[in-house]
C-alpha cells in the first residue's frame, strides 16, 4: 500500500501526457505508434526492470550500458566471424553476464565496496573488453535475425507488437511478479530497508547481493541481445548512456533511490514516458532532441523533489505515534 | 607543507614514479624537453596539459567527496561552460567570457548544493539531474552545433605559454595553491572533514555544515567550468556531446586514487591532483606503447579495483603495511 502512491502519480503523469500529447497530434493515439514505442524501448525496459532490483536493494550498477555494448559485439563477432550457432552464442552471453554481475557483487559484499564505484570498474572493463573484441560495427546476417525482426503480432488499428516487445512486456511481467510475490522479493525490499535488519532477520545478505547484481546483469545481457536484433548490428559504442536513461526510469517510477521502496512497475511507466516525451519530440519535428535530455532532467528533479517531501511527511506522524506508544 | 602532502602520499609517488618508468621504457624519448616559440615542449608536458581538466575537476571533486558527497554532473557542467566560453569568445572580451561562464559554473554548483544541503537530498541523486539535462543545455546553448572561435585571447587560455609552462598547467598550478591556501591556511578544511566525518556530530558542535556542504559543490562547478573553459579553449570550439565526457569519472577516480575515502572524511589536494596526473600519465603511456586507446579503459578498470580493494576497510591491505612499516621504523 506504501508504494502505491508514487507509481499512481507516475501513471497520472503518463496518461495526462499521453492525452496532451494526443490533443497536439491525434495521430499518437494510435496503435501502430504505441507499438513502435513499445519495439524502440524494448531493451531500455529491460534493463530497467534489472536496475529497479539494484536500486531497492539499496544498491546501483552502473555497468549496465557497457555490458550492452559488450554483449551486441560478442553476438554479433560469434555468428559472423566464429561461426557459433545463434542460439549457444545467446547462451554463452547470458552466461558471461550473470557471472560478470556475480562477481560484482561479490566484491561488493566480500570488501564492503560501493556499489557506486564497484559497478563504475565494471562499466570501463565491460566498455574494454567490448573494444577489445571490436571497434567497428559488425552487421549481423544470420537468419534467425531476420525472422525475429519479421515477426509481429497485428493489433487492431494496424500496430505491430514486435517479437522484442513482446519479450520486454514478458520481463516486466515476470520481474514484478519476482519482486511482490516471491521470498527473493521479498529479501531485496528487506535488504535496501537496512541490511542490518536484514541480516539480523535472516536474510543471508551475501548471497542476496551476489544475485541481485546477477540479475541486472543478466537482464543487461537480454536487453543487449535485444538490442543486437533491433539494430541487426554488434558495435562496441552501444548503448553508451543507457545506464542513466534507465536510473531515471527508474526514479521516474517512484522508486526510492535510497532503496527499501519501490516497483517494477513504475519503471516500466517510467520508460514509457522517456519514451513518450522521445516520441512527442519526433512528432514536433521542430524541437531538437536534446530536449529529451532537459525535459528528462526536469521530471527527474520533479519525482525526486516529490519522494523527498513524501519521506518527510511519512516520518512525522510515524515519530508521533511512537512517541505516544512509549 | 606537510599539511598539504601528508606522509600517507607515498603510495601515489611511489605509482606515479613507475608509470613513468614504464611509459620511459615504452619511449625513450619520453623526458626529452626542447623550448620552441617560448614554450616547453615534450611528453611531460604533454601529460601535465592534457591532464589539466581532471586535475581541475578533481581540486573540487576532492572537497566534495571529503563531506561525504559526490558530483556526478562536472562533465555536463564542463559542456555547459565551455559552450557559453565559446559562443561569447568572438563577440565580448576575455573578462566577460571568462565572467559569464565561470559565473554559470557556480550556478550549477549552487544548484546541487542547493538540492543536497538544503533538500537533503542524496548527493549521487541531486548531481544525477544536472548530470542529464546538462548536455542537454550545453547543446541548447550551442543549439546543436559544434562551436567554434578565433578569439586568439581564449585560444592563448588553451594553447599560450606563461615562462615556457603551458597557461592550462599554469591555471590548475594557480588553482591548487589557491584551494589549498584557501582550505588549509584556514580552518576550513578541517570542517569539511569534520562534515565529511560526521555530519550530526559536527552540526551540534556548531560546524555550519550547510553552509560547508553548499559551498564545496559551488567550488566544484567553478571548477568545472574553469575545465570547461580550457577544454574549449584548446579545441578553438565547444562540442556539447562529447565536451567533458565520462570526465567526471576520471575525476572521482583521481580523487579515489588519490587515498581520499569516498565515505568522507579525510582528504588531500596535492594527492587528488597527483591521482589525475597518475591517470594521465597511464593514458599517454599506452599511446606511446603503440598499443590501441582502447585499452585505457581496461586498464583503469584494473586501477580502480586494485586502489579499491587496498582501500578496502576489509582488507588492511597496502594502507595497513604501509602503516605497519612506518611504526616499526626506528
């Protein structure tokens, strides 16, 4: 119930948006561009949804814009240049990335590291590891490729729900029924709350780091995959950024950067408003995109300046109360 | 002196000293100096100019990592600054230029002061919101075109001489002298440290913890901007996309270099500055080694972790030998 309020006012703001939007240019209201937002956004919702664990948990991880990057290049250097069948290629990146975020977690926890430096180490070696593979573009050929890119559910009105949106809705789907349903979710909320607590109730705090930093990597590594089919491209420079796109998402959606609150969810309607602002700014034609960037930056400040006034007024009467108790 | 280069330095010099051994290894060349035009030239000065910006950033970004903070947004407001610098350069004289954008880097910094002493808001999410509309305004400024000046009196900030030393060392020369008379000739720094080291404490001890909070994020935008001014200054132009890029990581990773915790506390200029002369020196090394630039970024990866884990409270780690060392000296 405490985290309802936040991702209500982000879905005020998404649907009043739309509706301004909308008024602006009818043609928005439409599904086929929907659908072209939900296909543009594909891997920034996924990579959200890993980042919405991070931050509850209390933590962040920078290195998910690189580990993008990393994985379009090792996938698309391993079906062209190596020969690898696509899909032991997926597996072996998937692989590569949930160690790679393991182990990052585990230096977190092992040395008492923030998480804020550990990920930054992260981001630069996953960033070199992936110049290291290649500088330049690789285009990806294989057929596979093109099936997935043809594939499309029709929605009425003419959109198209494209195979890697369809895989995005699929994450956040299962990545919010992972965090309000399960003991694992129920851990990452304890965890950002206070790990003292956390440990003190039981909660085996290690282990829970090294797989929450998993995760996001993991999802880092799918949303690159994602990435790589939405491009049909590997290049090392991808990406580059996407780890501040999704933090915001992230705010954006009410999550408490301080961690212990917060939904996967929210992000998604955050992502959705990056998008729709991205999509508005298109539509205009006269605006220049680095309004997405200012008007980002200003529905960050807005939603920070919110959680902060909400945290206030929650410990007020809490403080009452147990001055009363007592 | 020793309250500017406290003894705990040794590390850093010792680092520092077998990079260039290396890098002295990888080019002969390296030491050369040969006077030109009344200016020094060769591949120790090329180091200290090019690493001007971080050793800039790093001056504020030490401050503010010693309170307990941190500054993501310096890269942006470099962008920022620059493009003002260069957008002015040929319409208005040096002092308005230099006016205007080092007036607008206290802006910035006021404004995440602002958001972390006055909203109370967790410093790596207050610097976040200028971190990603800055470019944004960079470019808003510049109205996304790369910029450029032929005013000789800012180009002269980028590429003059003063006494055959570059004017860029000769500026992040004069800001440290000046940081550190300002911090350590006072009591100043010790109440920056006292915010860094505990906050409330400090607070009911009367330290005017706000007051140091905001002015060490002001002093990290001006310095930003001084950055920036230079950045455009040796480019003869502003590119808000790629202006002081990632800078700001280089920056904390200097200042992490450099032995400041970043859980606040303790801090040391002369070290930050070294750390971002360190950085600097790796980065020409391994284009002098022949090898491709994009093995810097792994290299650093390396850097960070190993400074990292000997920083680690876990470990007693090289602080701890180094310690030990030093009581079992006669």
């Amino acid at each position: 119930m405490k985290g309802l309020p936040p991702v209500l006012i982000t879905a005020i703001v998404l649907v009043a948006g739309f509706a301004l939007c909308a008024m602006q240019f009818p043609n928005i209201a439409s599904t086929r561009v929907v659908g072209n937002l939900l296909t543009d956004n594909a891997f920034l919702g996924i990579v959200a949804t890993g980042m919405t664990f991070v931050i509850i948990s209390g933590g962040i991880d920078l290195s998910v814009g690189s580990v993008i990057g990393f994985t379009t290049v090792f996938v698309a250097l391993a079906i062209e240049r190596w020969g690898v069948p696509p899909l032991v290629a997926f597996v072996a990146i998937l692989a590569l990335s949930a160690a790679f975020g393991a182990a990052m977690g585990a230096v977190i926890h092992v040395f008492d590291l923030p998480p804020f430096i550990v990920t930054l180490a992260g981001m630069f070696l996953a960033r070199g590891a992936g110049f290291l593979l290649s500088t330049e573009s690789v285009p990806i050929t294989a057929p596979v490729y093109s099936t997935v890119s043809d594939f499309a559910l029709r929605m009425p009105g003419g959109g198209r729900l494209t195979a890697i949106a369809i895989i995005m809705l699929v994450i956040v789907i299962g990545g919010a029924l992972l965090l309000q349903l399960t003991r694992f979710g129920a851990n990452v909320y304890a965890l950002g709350g206070s790990r003292a607590t956390a440990s003190l109730m039981g909660v085996a705090v290690g282990k829970m780091t090294v797989k929450i930093y998993m995760l996001s990597s993991l999802l880092a590594g799918i949303a690159g995959i994602v990435f790589s089919f939405y491009t049909s491209a590997g290049y090392s420079l991808s990406a580059v950024g996407v780890e501040l796109d999704s933090i915001a998402a992230v705010v954006i959606g009410g999550t408490l950067l301080t961690g212990g609150q917060g939904s996967v969810i929210g992000t998604f309607l955050g992502v959705l408003i990056q998008g729709l602002i991205q999509t508005y700014i298109n539509f205009d034609g006269t605006l220049s995109s680095w309004w997405t960037k200012i008007a980002t930056g200003v529905l960050l400040f807005a939603f920070i300046a919110l959680q902060q006034g909400l945290v206030a007024l929650a410990r007020r009467p809490v403080a009452k109360r147990a001055g009363a108790v007592s | 002196m020793t309250a500017l280069l406290p003894r705990r330095g040794l590390a850093q010099i010792l680092a520092l000293i077998v990079i260039l051994a290396v890098d002295r290894v990888v080019s002969p060349q390296f030491f050369d100096l040969r006077l030109q035009d009344g200016r020094l030239f060769g591949s120790m000065i090329d180091v200290l100019n090019r690493g001007t910006p971080v050793a800039l950033l790093s001056l504020g970004m030490v401050l503010v990592i010693a309170t307990r903070g941190i500054d993501l947004s310096v890269g942006a407001v470099m962008a920022i600054c620059g493009a003002i610098a260069a957008s002015l350069a040929d319409s208005h004289g040096l002092p308005v230029v230099l006016a205007a954008a080092l007036g607008a880097g206290l802006v910035c910094g006021l404004w995440n002061g602002f958001l972390v002493a006055v909203l109370g808001m967790q410093p790596i999410v207050a610097t976040l919101i200028l971190m990603v509309a800055g470019r944004g305004i960079a470019q808003l400024i510049t109205e996304g075109r790369i910029v450029t000046f032929t005013s000789p009196d800012l180009v002269w900030l980028g590429n003059g001489a003063i006494l055959g030393v570059p004017v860029p060392v000769a500026i992040a020369l004069g800001m440290l002298i000046l940081t550190g008379a300002v911090v350590r000739g006072s009591a100043l720094g010790l109440l920056i440290e006292a915010t860094g080291g505990n906050a409330r404490a400090s607070e009911l001890a009367g330290v005017g913890t706000r007051a140091m909070i905001l002015a060490v994020y002001v002093w990290c935008g001006v310095c930003a901007a001084l950055a920036g001014v230079i950045a455009a200054a040796d480019i003869m132009g502003a590119d808000a996309n790629n202006s002081g890029l990632w800078l700001e990581l280089d920056a904390i990773l200097a200042v992490v270099i450099g032995g400041t915790s970043l859980f606040g506390g303790r801090f040391s200029l002369v070290l930050a500055v070294l750390g971002a002369l360190i950085i600097q020196t790796m980065n020409t090394g391994i284009l002098l080694s022949g090898y491709p630039p994009e093995f810097n970024l792994l290299v650093k990866a390396v850097v960070v972790l190993a400074v990292l884990l000997l920083q680690s409270p876990k470990l007693s780690g090289f602080a701890g030998i180094m310690a030990r060392l030093r009581r079992t000296k006669p």
